[in-house]
C-alpha cells in the first residue's frame, strides 16, 4: 500500500524547504563577492575603465536596492513559491546572458536583469521559511540556518571567483550559477508549496519607479562625473533630474496610504540614525571591497587567483563574527555595539590608505580582517534599532528599510570612491595614491560616523501601537528582529 503523502509542514517537506530556499539566498550573497576578484580580469578582456566596472557592480546593486522592498509584497500577494521560481529563473538566465557577453554594455544589461531575479528570490525564499515554521522558536532556528548556511556563499565567493577567473577568465563566475539554478527550478517546482498572504498591501508602483529613476540619475552622475566632467551638461543634468525625481518620489510617498518608504517613520530619532548609519556601513564597506583586488592585482602585482584569496580575511571575518552581533547588541545595547564596530571599521580602513605596492601581505590581511569584524558588529545591531523604533507590526518593513538603505550606500560608495580615485588620477596621482585616498575617505566617513551614534543612537519615544500593513521582512538581516535588544544603551 502506497504512503500516504507528508503533511504540509512535516519535516521531510521542511528539509527539502530549508535546503532550496538556503541554495537560493547563497546564489544572491555568493554573486555579491565573486564578481570583485574577477573585474581586473575583465577590466583586461573586456578593454574598459574604471567606470565601467563601476557599472557593472552597481548596475546589480542598484536593481537589488530599489526593488527589494517590491519583490516581497510580490511574493506575499502573487504567491511566494511563483515568485521565487520566477526570481530563479531570471537570476539564472541572466547569469548565462552575462557569461557570454561581448561587451561592457551587454554585461551590464544583464547584471540589471540579475539584479531584478534577486530582488525577487531573496524576500521570496524567507518568506517561505518563515511560513513554513509557525512556531517562533522552530522559525527563529530555521532562519538562523538559513542565514548562516547561504552566509557562506560570502566567504567563498573571493575564493570562487579568483579560482573560477584564473582557470577559465570572467565569464565563468556567472556560468557558476547555471547549475544551481537548475536545481532550485527543478527541485522548487516539485517540493515548494505555495503560500501568499491575501491582505499584503497593493504595490507602491510610481514609488518604485521613481526611486529606481531617480536613485539611478544619480549614480550615472557620480560615477561619469570623473571621465565627462563635473560641469558638463550631461554630468549637471543628471544630477538636476535625480533631485527632481528624488523630490517627486518624497511626495508621492507622504500622500499614499501604503507607501513602500513611509515619511512617518523617519519622525522617530532611532529609525533615522539607524538607517543613516546602515547607508555609511554600505557606502565604505562595499565601496571599499570593490577595490580590494584590483589593489592585490594592479599595485602589489598579485595573480587573479592569489588576489582572490588575499582579499578573504575581510568577508570570512564577517561571517565568523556576525552571528554574534545580535548577541552582543542584546547584552549591552544598539549604541554601544554599533559605536565599537564603526569605531574599528573605521581605523581599520586608515589603515588600509596607507599600504603601498611594497607592503608585505602579513601586514596588510589584518587591516581587511580588522575592517570586517568592524562592520560585522554594525549591520545585524543597526536592523535591530530600527526594528524596535517602529511599532511590532511593522518589524518587517523596518527590517527590509534598513537592508535598502544599505543597498543604497553601496551603490552610491561604488560611485563616489570610485570618482575620487578617478579624479586623482586625473590630476596626476597614481593608482596606488588614488586608493589610498579612496580608503581614507572611507575610513573618515565611517568614524565621523562612529561619534553620531555614540551620540545619538539612542531610543526614541515608541510609537503608539496601531494597525499598519504588513511588509515583508529583510532577507539579508532577518535575524536581528528575533534578537532585538530591549534597551539602546
């Protein structure tokens, strides 16, 4: 006699839940490092300058910014499972687009379209985890597997990618993801359930659009503004159109009902120096990292594979150290916890300005380890205050808030570092100078950043408790809201 089939929720199904939506979010994280040890690569194959590469990161970083906060009311009112199979599926065709790119222009193309598979698939793959495991205690172990097991695709993707570019050249970072693509589609198609939640909110469409316009103006400002010039027309109406979409996509926001970014949130003094400090720890941690093989490549003459692997003390410092950041920031405050971490970042970047093409690797891997463990104590505490500076409710939007803003510093760090070595190149440095004043810059920011939240990350009045529209959690930093210190220290 045939078995009967498994209940929904029963452990087999929940195995196979865990195992594809944990293969999915790697993919996403894995993708965030890899492409770092393989740009001096296509810098060479692909005969393009620094801002190209620019646009190829942030061209994915940019998409994944505006569009995350969409991708999970996607899920919630479409399906969860058809929009992760969907993410999926264009996550991994885009991946092939971008291995067989012939230019700089097609590459970019497709990182836009990697960025929009992952703004779909990440919210989508938590939020069938998180309706697979009712029970909070079961969820919060679940989510901390979750986090952990795709958190190493972090710490293999500067392996992966100079391994990967060493043996086969640039193409064969996205080719990586073909076969696990595959799998989640095959796998996700047979095993997934569908689950989606009939009173999420209607989508914030002309939000969405405006933000993405807007955000992106001026980015293309800030990153051509060092080869076109910083007076040039195109370079100054770039700037005057992300002003006025910018200012237009603030209005919109304060007059809908369900807005993707509500204005009122900012009204609370923890909410808004969260996120202002959640957009510096994007700005110099990605901002920073994009240089980070090109420096082992192009000033100390390192091969691609060995600059892949120099470059692994800083995102293996990070995933050793994160999970216990929640922990700490419970212990002894939001305040604290974020002060030291910003405060070790940041000197840790200083130091990073000042290494030169003859500074041996025993004293340069601390410094990276040094900046990530600063960083690492920073993201999960920083979700975790803005998460308490809202009411319960909406934890989930707070928590996805505080992932865009960081998204959004990652973007603009890729920009703005990136035009500051451009513009000191331009007036005669060389590379090695340039970046170094890259990191000081960074590492300045993220220490002045440091004194405004020791001064101010402190709670703010709570707001009063009151219905609100659910938002999807952030996939990134999910943990934090199980975690979330009862008091700012």
């Amino acid at each position: 006699m045939a078995a009967p089939p498994a209940a929904v929720g029963s452990r087999p199904n929940r195995t196979v839940l865990l195992t594809v939506t944990c293969l999915g979010q790697f993919m996403v994280l894995l993708d965030n490092t890899i492409v770092g040890a393989a740009l001096p690569d296509m810098q060479h194959r692909l005969h393009t300058q620094l801002t190209g590469l620019q646009w190829i990161v942030d061209a994915y970083v940019l998409l994944v910014a505006m569009l995350l906060l969409s991708g999970g009311v996607f899920a919630d009112r479409f399906g969860r499972k058809r929009v992760y199979l969907a993410g999926a599926a264009v996550f991994t065709t885009a991946s092939v687009l971008c291995s067989l790119a012939p230019s700089v222009g097609w590459l970019i193309a497709g990182r836009v379209l990697q960025g929009i598979g992952a703004a779909a698939l990440s919210p989508a793959s938590l939020a069938l985890l998180t309706a697979a495991y009712p029970v909070p205690q079961e969820r919060i172990k679940a989510i901390g597997l979750w986090a952990g097991l795709s958190g190493i695709g972090l710490a293999a993707g500067p392996v992966a990618g100079g391994v990967l570019t060493d043996a086969f050249g640039w193409p064969a970072i996205f080719l990586v993801n073909l076969p696990i693509g595959v799998v989640l589609l095959l796998v996700g198609l047979r095993s997934l359930e569908e689950a989606r939640n009939p009173s999420a909110p209607a989508i914030d469409t002309p939000g969405t659009v405006l933000s993405v316009l807007g955000v992106g103006a001026l980015t293309y400002g800030l990153i051509e503004g060092g080869a076109r010039g910083w007076t040039s027309p195109a370079i100054l109406g770039s700037f005057t159109v992300a002003v006025i979409l910018l200012a237009a996509f603030a209005a919109v926001e304060a007059r809908r009902s369900a807005p993707m970014l509500p204005p009122r949130l900012f009204r609370q003094r923890l909410f808004t120096v969260s996120n202002t400090a959640m957009v510096v720890v994007g700005f110099a941690l990605m901002g920073s990292s994009f240089f980070f093989s090109q420096f082992f490549v192009y000033v100390q003459g390192s091969s691609i594979l060995r600059a892949g692997l120099q470059t692994l003390p800083a995102s293996l410092a990070m995933v050793i150290v994160s999970p216990y950041a929640g922990r700490l920031a419970a212990r002894y405050g939001f305040r604290t916890v974020v002060t030291v971490g910003l405060a070790v970042a940041g000197p840790g970047l200083l130091a990073l300005g000042m290494v030169h093409a003859d500074t041996g690797y025993g004293n340069v891997w601390w410094r990276l380890a040094v900046v990530g463990i600063g960083f690492a104590l920073t993201m999960a505490p920083l979700t975790g205050a803005a998460i308490q500076a809202v009411r319960p409710q909406e934890g989930g939007l707070a928590s996805g808030i505080s992932s865009t803003t960081r998204q959004i510093g990652a973007v603009l760090g890729v920009a703005v570092l990136g035009a500051i070595v451009r513009t000191r190149q331009s007036d005669g440095a060389s590379f090695e100078t340039a970046l170094n004043s890259a990191f000081l810059a960074a590492g300045a920011i993220t220490s002045a950043t440091a004194a405004l939240t020791g001064l101010w990350l402190a709670r703010s009045k709570p707001p009063e408790d009151s219905a609100a529209p659910h938002r999807p959690t952030d996939p990134q930093v999910v943990t934090t809201s199980n975690e979330a210190p009862t008091n700012s220290r």
